[in-house]
C-alpha cells in the first residue's frame, strides 16, 4: 500500500461566494457567429438511455460490463455491483458525448472553439459564464471601453464576440496586448476575470500580483522539427522544476533548461523527463499546485514558444516529456482564477462545502458537469497537440477519488474503503473518461497517478472496469527509506521488509518507483543525502578534505538505496532533479516567511562540474545505472525473483532482468566466498559495483573475476555462485553460458 500523503501544499488568499444556478437541458443550437458550433451542455450525471447501444457498448473496446478485474482479483469479487454500476456511469458519458457532441475526439477539442482565436473575420472570443447577465470583451485594444465589443449569450450561458480585423486586414487586437473579460452578475455587480481559456498570462509584481491575460499571436510561432515520443516500456524518469534548475539565485527560463538541463539528462541516461509547475499559477511557493490558468504555460519562465523549443529539443534527444497536470483543484484566487467566475459559487465548482479543499484552500472541480468536463479534457488535448506532451502525472488522485479527499484517513487496505460512500464516482469517472481519450487517441500515451491510497484497479485498463491509469507512484517507498534513517541504527535494518515494501505493487498493475521525489526535497523534510551527511555536506563533500565515518557512510548508502529501489521496486524510476547527486540543501520558495529568498529555490549543478568536489561520484554511479538500465531492460522485464534475505548477514540477493543483484548493508561485516542461489548456470561477471574507485568506492570489488556456478540447489534456487561482498557495497552480475 502506498504511504502517507502530504497535505500541506501552499495556499494562496482570496475567496468568496456566490448565488445558485439552475440546470441547463442537454442539448444546445448552434451559437451564431463564424466558426464552429458550440454544442450540448448539462448537469449532474449523464443522462440514462434505456436503449442506448452504448450501454451495451457499442464501440468495442467498451463492450464489456466492468467486471473484467475481477478475473485477476478475487476479493473484488463482494464488490462486483460497484464496479459494474462505475463503468454503466462511464459509458453513459461515452454515449451523450457521442450524442450531443459527435465523440470525445471533438468534445475534447474546446479550445479549438472557446477562448481567442484569429479567424479570416476577426478575433472571435467564446467563454461559457452561464450565471452572467451581460459580457464584454475589453483590453488595450479597444481602451477598455465595456461598450465596445459586447458579447451575445446563447441559450446556455456561451458569450461570443467578434473583434473584426482593420480595414487594412490586420487583425485588431496586437500581439502582446492585456485583455479581460467583464460580466454583469446576477446581482448587478460589474467584475473583471482573465479568460478561463488564456493560453498566456504575465504578473507584473512592480504593479500587483494579479496576473493580465496577454495576446498571443507572435508573427512566426516555433515549428516542431521532431515528432512526439512514445514513452519507452522502461521508464527512467527525471522530475524537475524549471525555475529552480539554475544554480543562481533566479528564476530560471525554458531556454536555459534546453541549454543546461537537458544535455545533462541526455547524458545521465534518463528516457522521459517530468515538468512540474508548467501550468500558470499565481503563487510561486505553491510549487505550481494552486493553478490559475489552465491552458497557460507560467511565463515566469518565458514564452510558451520557448516552451515548445525545450519540449521538441528533448524529443530531438529521445526523451518523452511528461505534463504535472493539476486537475484536483484549483487556486482560490477571484480576480486571475477561476473562482467566482461568473458571479456564482459553482460555475467550474461544486458549490458549497462540496467544492472546496479546506486543507489547500482551493476549488474543487464539478466532475459531473459537462462544460466543466469539456473544460478538463480539452485542457489535456490542448497540451498534448500544442505542446507535444507525451504523458502526464495526474496530482492529487487520492483528493479526486475519495469524498474526504485523504484527509485524516489511513487507508489500511480493506476493499470497503475503497468501494464504499467514501468513493467520489463522478471523479473516478472523470478519470476513467480523461484516461480512455488519451489511450484512445494517443495509442502509447502514459498516464501516471499520484494516489496514496492504494486504489485496487487504478492502474488496469478502462476496458475491464478499471481506472486506466498505465503506472501509480509507489509512495510509500521513500517514506520507508526516510522512516529508517531516521529512527534506526544501520544494525538494526530489516531486509525482509526492505524488500517487502519494494515488491508490495498489486498484481499486474505497474508502478514508478523512487527513493525521493520533490516531496521530499521540501522545506521541512530533508534529502536522502541530507539525512545520510547532514552539516557534513558543507564541510567534508572536498576531495581535499578529510574523508570522514560519516561522508563515507553518507555517499556508500546513497548509491545502495538508489539501486535497490531501481533494481527491485517497480516497473519505472524517478528521480527528483539534483538528487541524483546528493544535493547538499533541501527546497524552499521564496515567500514570506524566509524573506523571499531564492538562496534554496534553485540546483547547484555546478557541484557536478567542480572535480574538486565528491558529488561528482555520485552523479558517475547514477549515470552508470540509468546506462545499465537501458542495456538490460529490467524495469520492462517479466523476471523477477527475491532469493535471500538474510537479517543477521544483512545481505539481500534478487534476480531480476536476466541479472543477480546483491546487497550487503551491514556496516562493518564483509563476507568472502559468499553463497548465493541463482536460476542460471554459468560464468558470472560484474557489471556494476558500488566500491569501485570511480564512484568513491574502495575497489575492493575486483570486477575482472569470473564467477562460475555450481549445479546445487541454494535459497530455493537450482545453481549457486560465490561471491566476496564487502561491507556497504551492492554488486550487479551478468551470467553467461559456461
């Protein structure tokens, strides 16, 4: 089961309230104007259709009843009306999107129609604000003048303009120009909001933290020159924060990450590389979890083109980019979120305490509405199409799935916390639609869940009634890792649970494994490597000083834990940026309370480049991983087998992708002549040892022996080799036949 959640994410302030709203039907003409119609909007579930095809499924990969994940789970089995219900609610969604919309390949392509687009007529503005009694579209285009370009409203709350382009056939609003939209609410009062469909929104904080909604129509918009990626079998993920990646006390920009962070990860051998805080929001702190902007790539960082440059650079590299998508909920913010849109609670939100997050003090989305449903999955397709996503990371699952969100619960693993009143259906099923339209439409598209909880069938297919998700995060392997070096002696390890929680993944349903993601690298917690060296990373990380106890425990069990989690705990890994090195301080944004300083809101990877310096070493054995990885495949691989787990020796031997792993922790005990069971007859060579010189070992490992096997059954196995295993060292060896 997966490990305790963090709650506390950065807030930000502003909220309100608002009046009720009534139900819309269905179905909706179309809305006059050029361009394409704007169709159906509706409330609540999907509407029921006693006879309808899609019930039974009528497109094929549907057609079953959802109850195909029991077949490889029988304790599901007491909760089969549960699952079958779940996926009837799923394809009641299929069928009136097919029906009021012509398919979910349409319905998801909103920001096609809303928002601002150049046409041959003018720039035409959609917005959907059906609790409004006037709109208007303003900005330095038309003086701000609330009378120039009024909007029409159509039956079901969708405002539209047209700007009309010059006499001279120029278009009227200029690239870079601040827009807004302004309403009437119901109540009369005049208000101000950012488009909801902004694809650029800057912040001036010289004048105010509010973010202004910029046109963006550059003359010459930045070409792909590389396709998009399918994501390799064998995920070896590099999660990073684009404003942090500079070892200057700054902002850092798109360019320079394509520049500086990019080669770099090319060359640790990495395969896919994870953005976080792409999407706009208003509070840097919040690690880009209070979204303003949905459609709007942070221009903290630059312009979205510089965005689309870092992403097609990184294909051209053979790296797959994955998006951190946010739709758990949303900032709080009025004036540049999406709260109080229209003048009402509830126009994107549940309303009341329903739509709101107490703990992040944030929105919470109406997966049950369809314009809100439009919204989110258009959201996804915009990102993929512009911008060339090729997976993303779902936030927040847990928040999603359950009514508490997660909040002061501790999952214990019975099904009944998982299928009972505690289960938010709308949202799973928003999930199911969201994972369904980027496998449908993007065969090899990953999609990966940030769940806690531990949800049986959140990573099996949307066909057989699971949530469609391709990996979950295996969050409870770095609070173990943390767990143990901070309450136990090294002594005092228990390899029997190391491995227990490195191979506890429910059954054909995938995971990404890792020792430390940005979770842990936040103010409040500490690095591995922080735990492990602590104030010895200042002083003692020099090649000229003193090798101290606690330096060389500290850098000998920085490469153990990263490759045993690697070599044994999923079917992917990730590491958060900098990590890979031991980066000697914790992650904190400038804010209030420590002065607005950048001193931690940034990665030193001048460290690596300074060969004065030790972190060299571990950066080396990192690299000297991922590129074994990529030789042997075995996070891909079928093969995996736990042959010893030896408390008293502190040994712990596994094979897995054709290779034999093996760990000896103890602190001060090496072992000659070891004997450990293997599958494979023949010579055993190393590949990969943590002693050797070049990763700050003491070469004690001589990787020029050969190993060969003796035919005798050993830990279960048919053959046994022998090894010498020294102290905090893990070696990896290849078999070949005699």
């Amino acid at each position: 089961m997966a490990g305790k959640k963090r709650n506390g994410k950065p807030k930000t302030q502003d909220s309100g309230a608002g009046s009720a709203q009534a139900a819309s039907p269905l179905k909706s003409p179309a809305v006059s104007g050029p361009g394409s119609p704007v169709q159906g909007n509706f409330e609540g579930p999907p509407t029921k259709v006693a006879n309808s095809s899609y019930l039974t499924g009528s497109d094929p990969s549907i057609s079953g009843d959802g109850t195909d994940v029991l077949k490889t789970d029988g304790y599901l089995d007491d909760h089969r009306d549960y699952f079958g219900q779940r996926f009837a609610h799923f394809k009641r969604w299929v069928r009136d999107i097919e029906v009021s919309e012509g398919g979910i390949d349409k319905f998801s392509r909103g920001y096609e129609d809303f928002g601002l687009h150049v046409t041959a007529e003018g720039v035409r503005y959609r917005e959907w604000a059906p609790g409004a009694r006037e709109a208007s579209l303003v900005g330095d285009f038309n003086k701000w003048d609330v009378a120039a370009n009024p909007m029409t409203r159509n039956a079901f709350g969708v405002w539209e303009t047209v700007v009309p382009n010059t006499a001279a056939g120029e278009v009227a609003i200029p690239h870079g120009s601040h827009i807004k939209v302004t309403f009437v609410t119901a109540s009369g009062e005049r208000v101000y909001r950012l488009p909801a469909w902004s694809t650029y929104v800057t912040q001036d904080l010289s004048k105010s933290p509010v973010y202004e909604t910029v046109f963006y129509n550059p003359p010459h918009r930045y070409q792909a020159k590389h396709k998009r990626q399918t994501p390799a079998a064998d995920l070896r993920i590099y999660e990073a924060h684009v404003g942090i990646s500079s070892p200057e006390g700054r902002v850092a920009t798109y360019k320079e990450f394509t520049r500086d962070v990019l080669p770099m990860v090319a060359d640790l051998g990495y395969n896919a590389l994870q953005l976080m805080a792409v999407m706009e929001h208003a509070y840097y702190a919040s690690f880009g979890y209070q979204v303003t902007s949905f459609f709007a790539p942070s221009s903290r960082y630059g312009e979205p083109d510089d965005l689309r440059e870092l992403i097609d650079t990184a294909h051209g590299l053979g790296i797959a980019v994955f998006l951190d998508v946010v739709h758990s909920h949303a900032c709080n913010n009025v004036e540049d979120g999406l709260n109080q849109y229209d003048g009402t609670d509830h126009c994107y939100f549940h309303e009341g305490g329903r739509g709101r997050h107490e703990l992040w003090n944030s929105r919470l989305f109406n997966y049950g509405h369809h314009e809100v449903t439009r919204f989110l999955l258009s959201n996804l397709r915009y990102w993929i199409e512009e911008f060339g996503f090729d997976g993303f990371r779902f936030d927040g699952v847990t928040s999603m799935m359950y009514k508490h969100h997660g909040i002061a619960y501790g999952f214990s693993g019975d099904y009944r916390e998982y299928f009972t009143g505690n289960t938010d259906e709308e949202a799973v099923v928003y999930l199911m639609l969201a994972n369904y339209m980027c496998h449908k439409l993007y065969p090899g598209f990953v999609t990966i869940a940030e769940d806690v909880s531990g949800m049986p069938a959140l990573c099996r297919p949307v066909q057989e009634g699971g949530v469609g998700f391709d990996y979950r995060l295996t969050m409870s392997v770095p609070d173990m890792w943390i767990k143990m070096l901070k309450e136990q002696r090294d002594e005092d390890w228990d390899m029997a649970h190391i491995a227990h929680q490195l191979t506890n993944r429910r059954y054909q349903e995938r995971a990404i494994t890792y020792c430390e993601s940005h979770d842990q690298a936040l103010v409040g917690d500490k690095t591995l490597a922080f735990w492990l060296m602590d104030s010895q990373m200042y002083t003692n990380m020099s090649d000229l000083t003193e090798l101290t106890p606690t330096i060389e425990r500290g850098v000998a069990l920085h490469k153990m834990i990263r490759l045993v989690t690697c070599g044994l705990g999923g079917e992917g890994y990730m590491t958060f940026e900098g990590n890979e090195f031991g980066h000697p301080e914790w992650l904190d944004f400038p804010r209030e309370g420590n002065g607005s300083s950048f001193h931690y809101a940034r990665r030193q990877f001048n460290l690596v480049h300074d060969d004065r310096l030790r972190y060299k070493y571990l950066y080396r054995f990192d690299r000297a991983m991922m590129h074994l990885e990529a030789q042997h495949h075995w996070l891909s691989a079928h093969d995996q087998w736990v042959t010893l787990k030896h408390d008293g020796d502190k040994v712990l031997a596994f094979e897995r992708g054709g290779l034999l792993w093996v760990f000896n922790f103890h602190p001060t005990s090496s072992y000659s002549d070891y004997r450990v069971g293997v599958a494979w007859p023949g010579k055993y060579t190393v590949v990969l040892s943590t002693d050797d010189p070049w990763f700050m070992g003491q070469g004690r490992v001589d990787t020029q022996v050969a190993h060969h096997s003796t035919a005798m059954e050993w830990n279960g196995r048919p053959n046994y080799v022998q090894v010498y295993i020294p102290a905090r060292t893990a070696i990896v060896l290849r078999p070949s036949q005699a």
